[in-house]
C-alpha cells in the first residue's frame, strides 16, 4: 500500500493542493467549538475523573485528524481523520455504560468488543449498500437509537430523564450521516458537495453525547461519593 498515495473522495476537492478543500478543512472548527464548550462546563467542576475529563481532548484530536486529512488528502492522512472518531465512538460507549450502568470497566469493554463486532459483522453484510463508504457509520446511528429507547425504559429517574438528549443526538447524526452519504451524488449540481454539513453536525454531536455523559456524572456525584465513582445509584422512584 502506498501511503503517500492522493485520495480524491469529496465534491470539493478538485486537485491535489494543500488548500482544495477549504470548507471542508475549515468545518473542523466545529469539534474544537465543542471541545472548547464541554471544557467550559467543566471548569467550576472538581474531582472530574479521568474519563470525564477525556472527552474534550478527544473531540480535539478529532477536528485536528479530520483537518490533516481535509488538506494533506493522503492516505495515511486518511487514519488522521479515521483513527480519532473511531476512538471517541467506543470511549464514549465505555463511558456510557460505566457512568449510566454502573458496570466495571472490564464490562464495559466487553460491551464495546460486542459493538465492534456487531459493526464489523453489520460491515461485511450490508455496509456496500449505503453510498460514499457511509455504511460504517450506519452501527453508530443505530447505537444511539438503542440508547435512548433504553433510557426511555429505565426503571431508575435519573437515567430515564436523559433519554431526549440522546434521542436529540440519534436525530443530529441521522441528518449529519445523510449529508455524508450524498456528497458526491451531488456534485454535479452542488460542487461544493455536503460533507462540510457532516462535520458541522457531528461536533453538535459528540458535544451533546459528551454533555450527557457529563451531567449523568454530576447527577451521580450528587448521589454522594459511592456513585460518584461510577456504581449504580440506588433505583429511584417515579
């Protein structure tokens, strides 16, 4: 494989220059926009856990990996923009199970060795049937959907009343996954193409996903020291 080998996949690049993508490479912004807000969140916060505390730097190394990819279009550029996103994914899964399940961490890695072989096996079976390499993504909208219907379902109250943020950010993915995928169907009529739309709407996301996360810990924090640390709270009634 020629790592240094030019990839040519959105509307909007139309050479090999460094700056062929300007939107593309500028929409960026938005993860270090929601990187910079979920810091400011927890800021006046003390004692965050390291978990916690990672998922600002994680959107971070988000739009700096998808930005080298935006502008070195290059395909070890390409595991830039792959590598973080993918990460974030299952981190954020880990952090979902640990801090709205209770589960240890070695559980919760089980978890997210189910999701990715679900993802792998959803991948080899239907992946090619979405347009522009979007089937990958598919696993995720789905993973978000099941989330928030069992929220919905949660017998405890303070799980139960953040069900809406996720349903909130299975409906942002929904769109910013769409936008992916007909980037270049369009590019005939649009040359500017639509992928811009898809990191836009992805830093929406990973800082609602990131602002759950962070309210369900200081909802447990609340609970007093033992769910601070991540075990299941007591059930709550109502």
């Amino acid at each position: 494989m020629n790592w240094s080998e030019h990839l040519d996949e959105y509307c909007e690049r139309g050479s090999a220059a460094f700056w062929a993508e300007p939107v593309n490479a500028v929409s960026n912004l938005a993860f270090l926009v929601a990187a910079f807000g979920l810091w400011r969140v927890l800021r006046p916060c003390p004692r965050v856990p390291t978990s916690i505390a990672l998922l600002a730097p994680g959107m971070a190394l988000i739009g700096i990996g998808s930005f080298a990819f935006h502008t070195l279009a290059t395909r070890w550029s390409q595991v830039l923009d792959v590598l973080p996103i993918t990460v974030f994914v299952l981190f954020c899964l880990a952090c979902f199970l640990r801090w709205f399940h209770g589960l240890g961490w070695r559980r919760c890695a089980l978890g997210v060795a189910a999701f990715v072989a679900f993802t792998a096996v959803f991948g080899a079976l239907a992946g090619d049937l979405v347009p522009n390499r979007s089937g990958m993504y598919v696993p995720v909208l789905l993973l978000l959907a099941g989330l928030a219907v069992t929220l919905r379902g949660s017998g405890e109250a303070g799980r139960a009343a953040q069900w809406r943020e996720f349903a909130v950010a299975a409906v942002v993915f929904a769109v910013a996954l769409a936008a992916r995928t007909v980037d270049e169907g369009i590019c005939g009529a649009f040359p500017l193409g639509t992928h811009f739309l898809w990191h836009t709407l992805d830093g929406v996301l990973v800082f609602l996903v990131s602002r759950a996360l962070v309210r369900r810990w200081r909802y447990l924090a609340d609970q007093g020291p033992a769910t601070a640390v991540g075990e299941r709270p007591a059930p709550v009634s109502g």
